[in-house]
C-alpha cells in the first residue's frame, strides 16, 4: 500500500492498494448491489 499526499486526500484514501488510482465515485448502494427482500438471516 502507499501513502497518498494531503494535496489529492479530498477524492482518494490515505492509503490504498497498487493498481486502484482513480478517484473515488459517490453512488447509491442500490445501483451496485441487488437486493432480495424475502431472504432473512
């Protein structure tokens, strides 16, 4: 993992793993994941 400069801290984590470099995108859990509403724990 590498450390991120405070300059670009706003749109990516302090620390993240090689090869994920693009900026972090704000999207709705529903529009990524698929939910089941008849299944319970």
């Amino acid at each position: 993992m590498a450390k991120i400069d405070d300059s670009v801290k706003k749109k990516v984590p302090e620390l993240r793993f090689p090869g994920f470099t693009y900026d972090w995108e704000e999207r709705k859990l529903k529009d990524i994941a698929q939910f089941n509403p008849y299944f319970a724990f």
